[in-house]
C-alpha cells in the first residue's frame, strides 16, 4: 500500500467511535458521538402534532436539521440562518430519509420527532456520524414515550447506521479522517440497515471515474464498518438500559 494512513490504522479499520447518551438534559433523547476527532451532538425532539399534509392519517414523521457550528474546523464557519448552503440541506435530508427508513409511521401515531445534528468538531464524516449517533439518541426518545405510556411497544424497526469509503491511490480505505478525505480520488458514503440492506450509497470520482469492481469492493468494505458500528451501538444501548 503506497497510501500510509495518517493515524497508523489498517484500511479495513474504523476510527474509534464511542456515543455518550443522555448528554443533554431537557431533549428527549440526545447523544454526543464521537468518531475519531469528529464529535456530533444528536439530540431528538417530539411533538405531539404532524406536518398538515400528514394530519388526520394516523401516522407520524420525522425530519432532521444539520449544522456545522463556527469553531468546529480550524476556519471559523459562519452560522447559516434563513438560507441554508446546499451542503446543508443536501446532509439534513440525508438524516431524515436514513431514519425514517427504520420506523414505522403507523405506529408512531400522529406526532413528529426532529433529529438535531450539530457539528462541534468536524474531522470528515460527519454525515455519517450524524446518521450512526441519531439513531442512538432515537432509540432513547422512544423509549421515554414508551415509559411515559405514550406508546405501547417500539415503532422502531431496525437498527441504521453510516460510514464512508474512499478509494486513495488504487486502495479502498474504510472511514476517512480529514487528511484521507480531501485527497481521495473517490468518495463514497454508504448507510445501511441491520439486515444489512442498502438505503443510500452515495459516490462520486473527485477525479475521472471508477468501476463496478472498485464499487463493489467500497460497498463490501464499508458492510464490515457498518456491522462494527451497528454491534457499537448495541453495545451503548445495552449499557444502562431503560426498556
């Protein structure tokens, strides 16, 4: 391999992710997720009420909002207000297809859960640390509506989890740091379920193209961090468990 990673990890490695539960006092559920230097705050939010196109169908939603906040890269980032970048809008929707594709809106009944990701440190992949700790902190608020008897058992159906993949000098290399990310001929970003069925692939060739065995080998590489993050996150769940 000419591509030495900077952090000394195997390219089949992930960096070490760890998710602190209940970080916040007043959200629902909430979790700062750590993903080697990037750190996401994921918190949840429930109302009692559903979008008006959803209103009289017994069913819930959930939607997401991102924001990188100023100090999390080493340029400050200006706060976005009224207009959000695309990059933005492009990574809260993202978050809120990901998630949704584990629940059951049904029996989530008519109320709407936010997912809040905010960047506090961005050392590449916060997309998909996003995904990986929202869910986390997702579980936490279902089961303070289930405690509370507002639900009778779980809408969740799945488990959902997110990492990315690149190709660097020929090679793919499984959850880029920074320094990885930038230089990276490929970029791929990859959430999937616990049955390890696919919800979004997204890639792109920084520079001219790349193949379907190259494809296959980014999506078979990033199977086995998601399997890794999705057995973390039952880890931190079984952890002081609340139901």
């Amino acid at each position: 391999m000419s591509w030495q990673r900077p952090d000394g990890r195997q390219p089949d490695q992930l960096r070490p992710t760890r998710f602190d539960r209940r970080f916040t006092k007043f959200s629902a559920g909430s979790v700062l997720t750590h993903c080697g230097d990037t750190q996401v705050l994921c918190t949840v939010s429930i109302k009692p009420k559903v979008p008006r196109f959803l209103e009289g169908k017994g069913q819930g939603w959930l939607t997401a909002e991102y924001r990188m906040l100023p100090g999390a890269t080493p340029d400050r980032q200006d706060r976005e207000f009224l207009k959000l970048s695309g990059r933005t809008q492009e990574i809260q929707r993202l978050i809120g297809r990901s998630l949704r594709s584990v629940l059951d809106m049904q029996a989530l009944g008519e109320r709407t859960l936010t997912i809040d990701a905010d960047v506090l440190q961005a050392d590449a992949g916060t997309r998909t640390a996003s995904i990986t700790g929202a869910f986390v902190a997702l579980h936490d608020a279902i089961a303070t509506l289930i405690q509370c008897g507002e639900l009778d058992q779980s809408p969740i159906r799945h488990q959902v989890a997110a990492v990315s993949v690149g190709l660097l000098e020929g090679e793919a290399l499984l959850d880029l740091n920074y320094p990885e990310d930038v230089s990276a001929d490929v970029d791929c970003n990859v959430v999937m379920n616990d049955a390890l069925e696919i919800i979004e692939i997204q890639g792109t060739a920084e520079q001219g193209s790349f193949t379907r065995q190259q494809l296959d080998q980014i999506v078979n590489l990033a199977e086995k961090g998601i399997k890794e993050l999705l057995q973390l996150q039952r880890e931190a769940l079984e952890f002081n468990k609340i139901c």
